[in-house]
C-alpha cells in the first residue's frame, strides 16, 4: 500500500490478486458509465426534445465518434505519456461536458457534448488498456477481463442509477450526478493505480507507419472486424429496446425500465471467466461460442411476453460482453509492438460500429419497426461469430 500510495513505479508478479481486480473493475465503471446509462432514459429524453427515437438515439450515441477519434490519437500520440496522470486527468476534464448536459438547450447541442464526452472517455480507456498491456499481470488475460467486468457493471449500475436520478430530478439534470462519479474516478486513479512508465517503442516514420502495421496484419484485422460488429449489434438492441419496453403491450414505467437492465447482472458474473475459458478453448471458440448465446437471445426479443424479452437481453448481454473481453485481450496479446497504437485502433473500430450501429438500427427500427431492427443486429453478430471462428492463440 506505501508503494501504491506513493505512486512508485513497480512489476506486479504474474497473478493478480483479488484487491487488484477490483480495483481494475471500478476503474472501468467509472470510465464508461457516462456511455451507456444514458440510454436507460432515452424515452424521456426523446420525448424533452420532441424527437424520433433514431435521432436521439443517434445523438446519444455520439459519444462514440469522440470515442473513436480520440482512441486513434491516443493511440497514436502516448508513447511519451505517464499512464496515472493522463488517465486521472481524462476523467478529471470528462465530468465538464458531463455535466453542461444537464443544460444543453437543443439536440445539436447535447450531441456535440457528447462527442466531447467520448473524447475524454475513450482517452481513459485507452490508456487504462495500454497500462495494462504493459505489465506483466495482464498477460495471464485476468485483469482484462476484470477491467471489462467493469464495464459491464457500468451498464449495470449506470442505468440502474440513471433511471432512478431522472425519476426524482428529471432525465436533463440526472448527468449532474454522473459528473461527480466522473470525478470520483479521477480521484480513485490518482490515489491507487500505479505509474507506470510507457513501453519503449521503435516507432519509425510517420505516426500513421503504427496503423499501416497493424492493418497489414490480418489476425488484427480479424479483431478490429468482430469489434466493429460486436457494438453495432449491442448498441442497436439497448439503445431501441427501451422504446418497445414503455409501449403495449409492456407499458413499463421508467423505474420498472431501470429494473429491467438487472439483466447485465449474470454478465459481470461470466465476463471475469473469459481468461479460463480462452486457455482451454481457444480464443475462436470461445469468441464463436459466445456470440452464437447472443444471437439466441435476439430470437426471444421478438416474442411478445415480457419474461422472454427479459431472458433475451440477459443472454445478448452475457454473449456480446463476453466475446467483447475476448477480442480485447486478443489484441494485447498478438500485436507486435506499439500495444497502444494497436489498441487504439481495435477501440477506434469498436465504437464506429456503435455508431454505425445506432444509426443504422434507428432507421430500421423508425421505418421498419422492432423485428426488422433485431433482424439487422442478428446480421451483425452472426458475422463476428464466424469471424470469431478464425481467432488464434498465438504462443509467447
């Protein structure tokens, strides 16, 4: 703890205790909570600005594009960056527009903060993943796992919260409290991770050599591919899905919506499993495996009784978070060299296919309605499952 608290520069050994992984889950809650607790109130947000649901979908969902921008240039531009400082101060300059969204006064507005959003988030992302790359104890794919666990319980919780704020203060002011978890991560990463010094990197040329590299690398390409797919399909189903909750013949209320994102509780239980799973499987099969579950679970969503419904988004969330911790250990693992730069891409492809994924879906869902939007995502995820299949582990 003296080492911790004093920010030294230190190896973990091989395992990862038990105090790290959670120290690693609640890092990655706080990162992304902003992304996806929004969309637990996008009924009432759409309804505040007098919207479809695919335009506030897609605003909403703009936070991806900041995401994607900002995990390039991260990825690109940190070979010279102290991981600790740059991660606290993302969080840190994230809870601003976190907080103006509680008074952006048009969509247009509360989009581009969300842009701005994502830029912050994807750069404590990144980095996060880039630290742990770097030490010895993501190796064994655990703290991966771990830091996407807490991903998923930002889903969990962030929506949970979010209904629960917006039915006391309304949906605007609600972001106010997400701005002070924002700051809360910034202070929790200032006072426990470690520094961490960058790999040294033989970067050569221009920045863009990095990317040329990893794109020319068909196992990487591979990845980046099933990552694109993987959120376009996750983003389309929960961004949408609370739009046919609080209409006939469901009619929930928006605290009864809230209660219905319980269902990402089994996946903060089977993400951490990923790391055993891909050492007896094989990253392909557990990667095929796991999405092959998803796409089960879009079958159940088009049937009318609610339970079906309930069991049908447990099933999407078990199958895409699991195949999503696959695919971003396997990055880490196979890219040769400059992890950031690689990192930044696969992070980059991942939330352009969120955002693709939420403009597609939305106009789908608007035009077509409910079926032929889950039609769409079935397309997507069966594509990363046999993508999937291709993924090997690569020794050393």
């Amino acid at each position: 703890m003296t080492d911790i608290a004093r920010g030294a520069i230190t190896m973990q050994k091989p395992g990862l205790s038990a105090q790290s992984s959670l120290l690693i889950a609640v890092i990655g809650f706080l990162t992304l909570v902003d992304l996806f607790a929004t969309q637990a109130i996008l009924p009432s947000l759409a309804q505040s600005y007098g919207v479809s649901p695919a335009q506030i979908g897609l605003a909403a969902n703009a936070s991806t594009l900041g995401m994607a921008i900002s995990g390039l240039l991260v990825g690109v531009f940190s070979a010279n960056i102290e991981r600790k400082r740059a991660i606290a101060l993302s969080l840190l300059f994230l809870s601003v527009p976190t907080a103006l969204l509680a008074f952006a006064p048009s969509l247009t507005v509360f989009a581009i903060l969300r842009v701005v959003q994502g830029l912050f988030m994807a750069a404590a992302f990144t980095l996060t993943l880039t630290h742990l790359a770097e030490r010895c104890e993501v190796r064994t794919a655990h703290a991966l796992a771990a830091y996407v666990t807490g991903v998923v319980a930002s889903n969990l919780i962030g929506r949970l919260t979010a209904a629960f704020v917006a039915s006391l203060v309304g949906a605007e002011h609600s972001f106010l409290f997400f701005a002070l978890l924002n700051l809360a991560g910034a202070a929790l990463v200032s006072s426990t991770l470690h520094r961490n010094l960058p790999e040294p990197m033989a970067r050569k040329g221009r920045f863009w050599n990095a990317w040329i590299e990893h794109f020319s690398d068909p196992a990487l390409r591979r990845t980046y591919a099933i990552g694109f797919l993987i959120l376009f399909g996750f983003i389309g189903v929960f961004t949408y899905v609370g739009f046919v909750l609080m209409k006939a013949p469901h009619a929930l209320s928006m605290t009864a919506l809230g209660l219905v994102f319980l269902v990402f509780l089994p996946s903060m239980i089977t993400t951490p499993m990923a790391g055993s799973v891909i050492r007896r499987t094989g990253p392909g099969m557990a990667s095929a495996g796991s999405l092959a579950l998803a796409l089960f679970g879009l079958v159940l969503l088009l049937l009318p009784n609610l339970y079906s419904v309930i069991a049908g988004l447990t099933l999407v969330g078990v199958g895409t978070f699991f195949a999503q911790a696959v695919a971003t250990g396997h990055v880490g693992r196979i890219a040769k060299g400059d992890k950031a730069s690689a990192s930044g891409l696969y992070l980059s492809s991942y939330y352009c296919g969120g955002l693709v994924g939420a403009a597609v879906i939305g106009q789908l869902f608007d035009r077509l309605g409910w079926s032929a939007a889950v039609t769409g995502v079935f397309a997507a995820l069966a594509a990363a499952g046999i993508l999937g299949l291709g993924l090997r582990a690569k020794d050393g």
